[in-house]
C-alpha cells in the first residue's frame, strides 16, 4: 500500500474504532435488554439488581400469544393434567388459557396493511417516477415540491378531516382504508425516490428499444423496470417499513378489526400489572424483521432516508 | 424547449413507422402514468388540507352532528393565539427540538468523524448503530418506559451504578424536572445515527485531495479541521438539521407512548396537545385552526431555512 497523507494512522484507527465499539454497545443495549426480556418469567422481568444471567423461560411469548384468566387451586385441579407445553407454562403461573390473545390478528394486519399499501405504492410511484423522469409534464417542479411538502404536516393535523372523510365513506377502520391512507402518505417519497433510480438509467436504452419495434409500454417494462429493479426493490422496503412503523394514524383511525400492531402492544397486559416479559416479547416479533431489512437496505439507507437529497 | 434524444428519433423516423412504434402518444402514457397518483394525493392530502381551512373558521365539533355549524371567522385563531396553554406546549416543544438537535449533531458527527478513520469492521459497526432509527417510535417508547422504571429499570440502574445514588429515589418519567429530559434521551438515543450517517455522506464527498493539498502547505491537522473538514460539512449537516427539525416537531408516537405528555403538561408537545384538543375534547373548528397555525409555522421556518441552506451550499 501507497503512503498517503490522508491514511489515518494505527493508532488513530484504533482510538477511533474503541470510541465507536463503544457507542454501538451502548446504543444496542436497550435492545438487547428487550430480547432478553422477553425470554424472561415474570419475577425476573422486574427483580433487582436487573438480571444479566437468568433462566431462559417462554413465559413472555406464551402470555403474548394466549388469553388467560387467574384461576384458584380447585379450578386448576379440575381443569386436569395440562395437555401442551404451553398449556403448562400457563399453568405455573396459576393461570388457565381461555384462548388465542389478539395479537396474532393484529400483527397479521399489519402484515396485510403493510404489504397492501407498499404493492399499491410501487405499482402507482414507479409509473409516475417514469413518467417524472423521462416526459414533459406539465408543473414538474412545482409538482414534486408540493409532493414535499405534504410531508411537512403533522400527522394529527392530517387526521381531522381524513376521520371525518372516512367516517363519511365507511372506511374507518377497515384494511382498504389504511392501505389507500399509507398509499397516499408514502406516494410522495416513493415517486421521489424511484425518479432518481430511473433518472440514473440511461435513455438510450429505451431509444434503441423503440427503434427496434416497441412500443412505449414494451420499452417500460421490458427495458426500463429490469434496470431499476435494486430501486425499486429498496424504495418498496422503505414503504413498507413506514407503514410497519406508523402509529399516529393507526391509533385514530383504527380500532378493533384493522388494527395494526404498534397501537397494540403498548396495551398488552397481564392477569395484574403490567406483564414486561409479554410486551418485550411483542415488541421483539415486531422490531426483527425491520432489522432483517435494515441489513439488507445498507448501501440505499442515506438515500431513503433523506428522500433522496443525499446520494452515495 | 430543447428535443430530446427520443423527439430526435421520432422525427427520423419515417410517419407510418413511427405511428407502430408508438402506440400510445407519449403524452397519453405521460397522463395514464401520473393521474392516480396525483388523484389520490388530490383526495388524501390537498382535500383535507381545504376541508381543514374550512372548518378552522367554524365551531363545528365532530361529536354533535346536529346542531347548527356557525361560521366564526378568526374567533379560533385568536383564542389559540392568546392561550397561554399553548403557549406553554410551544415551550415544551423548543425545549425537546433544541436540545434534541444539539446532542444529534454533537455526538453524530463525532460518531461520522470517527467512521470516517475507515477502521477495521468500520461497516458494521455503522449498520449495529443504524438499528434504532428504523424501529416503531411508538413501540420504542413503550419499551423506554421500562427501562425508566425506577429501581427494576435498566437506565435506573445504570445511572444510579455510575453516580451511587439509590436507583429508587428517581424517576425519570413521574418528575416534572425530569420527564423533558427523558423524552430528548430517548429521542436521541433513536435519532443520532440518522445525523450521523449524513455526515458520513458529506466526510466521504471530500476529496483527499484538498487534505493533500493542505498538508503540503504544512497547515495544521486542527487547522485542516476547521478550515476544511467543517465548511464542507456543513450542508450535509444543515440538511440534517432540517429533517430532525421538521420531524420533531411533529413529533407524537414517541413521546405519547414515553410519558403521554406528563407529568402534568411537561411534556406534552404540540402535536400531542392538538391530538386532545381534536380526538378527547372533540373541538374540531378549533383543533383545526391549531393545525393550520403549526402547518404555517413549520412551513415558514423550513422555507427560511432552505434559503439560508442554499446559501450555504453555493459558498
């Protein structure tokens, strides 16, 4: 390797990489503590000192997914041997299951609002981008500054009239509410982002495309969403991360069947105080693939974030 | 207008072939392609953004649908303007907002700072740090409330292992003095690597040339810093000032689920006040003129700040 004046020196590599090792295991810490948690029982979620070493125990993810009731000895002598390793779980904490919780449904709605929305906004933003990047619209740019400044408004301020307008049209709390809703709020940063993916295409290839014969739609389809396949595959995970995470609307709006689950969990207790191993448990099911996905969107993450004002 | 390579080609082409190449004018795709979207932003952000002017000047209340919806001109504007309540959430809100700021861009640009030494593992590193700012903001500030708990709490015990104080005898989101200052650790703790990894951004745009350049005329490493380093920075980190900003100052899922803009109102931001105001007390011609006064307030700040940051970026 070449001298450079530029190269940092060891030891300032080393200070460097000490300082920020030491800020990441800071920083994860919370985290970790609340995937721990969740593998903790009752007593131990909330001893003191707070236990680093415990017994590992799936109470936290049997009291998450199940409805309990506290029952007396009689009732639990009654009720018999327990039947399942769950089952018995519930049991030592002197509890019977009387069914599924409802946390099930609610993270399945999240997954379908989810999922609905991002489909519905990359079909409509990768059409528009197209459209943005490589024709004459009319207003262009005072279009895309509007599409901006949409994000600007609080979302509570947003939620007056959307309530009114769906209580209007029967679309509180329903799924196709939602999924229009997050369409809508995501549409401006997706046709933002993917304009800056297709712009990055070179226009020559759908020249020598129409020139060999096709049409404009061929041309799109064939030539165009290949290419920017990495963007639209990163844009659709930001999406979908945004309406995973979104709450302000999703606790307005919804309220029983399209609830989704970040208004959920912070409802979650126990048979008596608050069941911290259930809640971790929650929020762990939930928070995990956001991660996977974060690992996987690296090399796009500044981009998306910025709404494409910052490029690498 | 200039032709573009397309236009070119078009008129190269003789008439008949272009008509089968075409298909579709370019100007039908263009309309087919963008008016769902401009329709639905149409329905679901300029619609409401009307139907929200219309009613801040009515005394219109969502929950009693049949009596008489009165025009009353400025009446809300006024009343929110001369509320000393507010006014009070206004200060909570600059207290969050400044000090939020100030800790992301002093830690995350000493975290870019240091990336940029390009350590070994320097990546994943960056990407552990990233994590918080992707989660749930509502999800995380209900698990902050546990590690604030007093006594069992993780923060509790940290914070009392390092001073000696009884882990019992403070509570970080049940003490008036405290709870602002709970709400910006956590903000910051979610917030940093965001800051951060727009720095990192602007540290890479500078060329090793300039530093080359520099050292050659024997100008100091401190000096290179401020003279250098910083000024090209600059932008990038004005530009994150600009995305927290704008953010925080909307900020609801975080701290409602944190401390739900207790103890008293020491923490409840503006956001959360309009939230009461629009869906507990049901005042909907007066929430409405509230949101459209905070909507005017964020959009006059930002549009002077990006012209103070346009500035900057043709230094």
């Amino acid at each position: 390797m070449s001298f450079s004046v530029t190269e940092p020196t060891k030891g300032t590599k080393w200070f460097a990489g000490v300082l920020v090792v030491g800020y990441a295991l800071i920083t994860i810490a919370p985290l970790l503590w609340i995937i721990a948690t969740g593998f903790k029982s009752g007593p131990d979620s909330i001893a003191y000192p707070p236990k680093v070493f415990f017994e590992p125990s799936m109470e936290g993810y049997v009291n998450l997914f199940t409805d309990r009731t506290r029952a007396t000895q009689d009732m639990l002598e009654a009720a018999g041997e327990p039947k399942t390793w769950y089952d018995k779980i519930a049991r030592e904490q002197g509890t019977i299951i009387n069914g599924p919780s409802r946390y099930g449904e609610r993270f399945l709605n999240s997954v379908i609002i989810g999922f609905g929305s991002t489909a519905l906004c990359m079909i409509l933003g990768t059409a528009a981008a197209y459209a943005f990047s490589r024709f004459r619209v009319p207003l262009k740019d005072d279009l895309l500054f509007f599409i901006l400044s949409t994000r600007m408004m609080p979302p509570i301020a947003v939620a007056i009239p959307i309530f009114l307008m769906f209580r209007q049209l029967g679309l509180n709390d329903t799924h196709l509410g939602m999924i229009l809703l997050y369409t809508a709020v995501n549409l401006s940063l997706s046709v933002w982002l993917l304009k800056g993916f297709i712009d990055e295409i070179p226009i020559e290839y759908e020249e020598a495309a129409l020139i060999d014969g096709y049409t404009r739609f061929q041309a799109f389809y064939k030539v165009v969403l290949p290419q920017a396949a990495t963007g639209i595959a990163s844009t659709a995970i930001f999406c979908l991360i945004f309406a995973w995470n979104e709450y302000a609307f999703a606790v307005l709006l919804t309220s029983g069947t399209a609830q989704t689950a970040p208004p959920f969990i912070p409802t979650i207790i126990g048979v008596g105080g608050k069941d911290w191993p259930a809640v971790a448990a929650g929020a762990t099911i939930f928070l995990l693939p956001v991660m996977v996905f974060t690992i996987l969107l690296r090399k796009h993450l500044l981009r998306g974030i910025t709404f494409g004002a910052v490029r690498k | 207008m200039t032709d573009t390579p397309v236009d070119k080609v078009a008129k190269a082409t003789p008439e008949t072939m272009a008509r089968r190449i075409r298909g579709l004018s370019d100007r039908t795709i263009a309309w087919i392609f963008v008016a769902p979207t401009i329709f639905l932003l149409l329905a679901v952000n300029i619609f409401p953004l009307i139907w929200t002017i219309r009613l801040s000047f009515t005394n219109y209340r969502v929950n009693r649908p049949n009596r008489d919806v009165e025009w009353v001109g400025l009446r809300n504007y006024e009343r929110i303007l001369s509320d000393p309540d507010i006014w009070a959430t206004m200060q909570a809100t600059a207290h969050f907002l400044i000090w939020t700021i100030v800790l992301q861009v002093l830690i995350g640009f000493a975290l870019a700072f240091l990336i940029n030494k390009k350590f070994r593992g320097n990546d994943m590193w960056t990407t552990i740090i990233v994590f918080p700012m992707m989660l749930s903001p509502a999800v995380v500030g209900n698990f902050w409330t546990f590690l604030y708990q007093p006594q069992i709490g993780l923060f509790n015990y940290v914070v009392a292992f390092f001073s000696g104080a009884d882990p019992a005898s403070f509570s970080m989101i049940g003490d008036v003095h405290l709870a602002p200052w709970a709400i910006v650790i956590a903000d910051t703790w979610m917030w940093t690597p965001f800051v951060m990894l727009i720095c990192l951004a602007g540290l890479r745009s500078i060329p090793d040339s300039i530093y080359e350049a520099a050292e050659c005329d024997r100008a100091s490493k401190w000096r290179q810093f401020w003279t250098i380093t910083i000024p090209m920075v600059l932008p990038f980190l004005m530009l994150a000032v600009l995305f927290r900003g704008i953010e925080n100052f909307k900020m609801f899922d975080l701290v409602v689920q944190l401390t739900g803009g207790g103890p008293g109102n020491t923490t409840t931001l503006t956001s959360i006040d309009l939230k009461r105001e629009a869906f507990e007390k049901w005042r909907t011609g007066y929430s409405s003129a509230y949101a459209v006064i905070l909507f005017v307030t964020v959009f006059g700040l930002a549009s002077i700040y990006v012209k103070a940051l346009n500035k900057v970026k043709e230094r």
